[in-house]
C-alpha cells in the first residue's frame, strides 16, 4: 500500500503492525524506525524521509491465511480503467491519488478476462495490518482493493453488461479532510494462484 499524509507535521513517525508470520515484499523507503518511518509531511501529500522526497510511503506484505471476500462487482478487464476512475471518484480519492491507483493497477487486468472488484475500508484493514501514528492525525482513510479472476467460461453478466450486485456493497464514500492520511493498497488473485499486490 501506498501512505500519503497531507497532515503538514513534521518528524511524524509511523509504525506498521503486522500479524504474526506476514512478511514484507518491499519497503519504500528502508524503514527508518522499527518497523516504520521518521518522516516530515508536505502539503502535495509527498513526505521527506531525512533529506529524501517521496511521492509516498510504500509497503508490500504476504499476510498469511488471508480470508478472500470472494465477491464484489463482475468487470471485464477491458472495462476496468473507466470503472475505476468513476468508483475511485465516487469513494473520495484525490485526482493524484486515483491517477497513481490506476497507473499501478491497469496492466494487471487481462481484456477478455471477468474480475470480482470489491474495496475493503478502515477497520477491516485495520484488522489485516494496524498503522499508529506518534503525533495525533486529524482523520486516517484506508482502502484495500480485493480483486479476483473468475474462472474461464462463467456465465455472469459483468457491470457494463447490467449487473449491480456487489457495486454498493462494496463502493463506499469516505470522508476526506484536507489534512488527512489516506492510504490505498490492493491484491489481485488470478486463476493460476498467482498473487499479486500493491
């Protein structure tokens, strides 16, 4: 996932908490603290980590025995780009934040291919990795996209084709302030058992 904070306060420290057994894949930049950063936020949403600018704080994590929601909306992978930038819109994410989103997760998608496309929020990510914050924030958004690849020759309408199900569900608008922390990561499971995440 990817930490932008627009809260303006200097030398915030952020920690990651993760369960027990998960693994990080990446960490950018090399944690500065235990297992989190030292950092300055910049009103763009970019952070300072010693006399290094960043567009954001990264991580990656293996979580082990994560619990798939196995449902959400059907998308075509020919569909996804312009469903995302109208649900993106619609949950609160920031013009950059959604072009960032986007740019990461458009070639994931295989055209021909059908997707459940659900979103986790707040608590429920809290519950796969807690962050704490030294210096109090203002208001911590997080949304966790979960995507799935149905298997070949399903017979599902997708939501270009007519189906809601799963839209509201799983489409829910935060609210946002100025100065917030907003956080958006994401794990796609493909057919093959090949995971992969942001």
């Amino acid at each position: 996932p990817a930490i932008y904070d627009y809260s303006l306060l200097k030398n915030q420290v952020v920690t990651l908490h993760p369960p027990f057994g998960a693994q990080f894949t990446e960490l950018i930049p090399e944690c500065t603290e235990n297992l989190g950063w030292k950092y300055t936020s910049l009103s763009s949403g970019d952070v300072l980590v010693g006399q290094q600018k960043y567009p954001y704080l990264y991580y990656s994590i293996k979580v082990p025995e994560y619990r798939w929601l196995n449902d959400g909306a059907v998308v075509r992978g020919s569909d996804m780009d312009r469903f995302f930038r109208k649900t993106l819109w619609e949950i609160g994410f920031r013009d950059r934040e959604q072009d960032e989103f986007i740019d990461y997760w458009k070639n994931e998608f295989e055209a021909d291919k059908l997707y459940t496309i659900a979103f986790r929020y707040n608590k429920d990510v809290d519950a796969i990795i807690p962050l704490s914050f030294e210096q109090p924030i203002t208001r911590m958004n997080r949304v966790l996209l979960e995507a799935q690849e149905l298997p070949p020759g399903i017979k599902v309408r997708s939501y270009y084709e007519g189906s809601t199900h799963g839209y509201s569900t799983y489409v829910q608008p935060l609210i946002r302030s100025k100065d917030d922390v907003f956080e958006w990561g994401g794990t796609l499971l493909r057919q093959s058992g090949t995971v992969v995440t942001h």
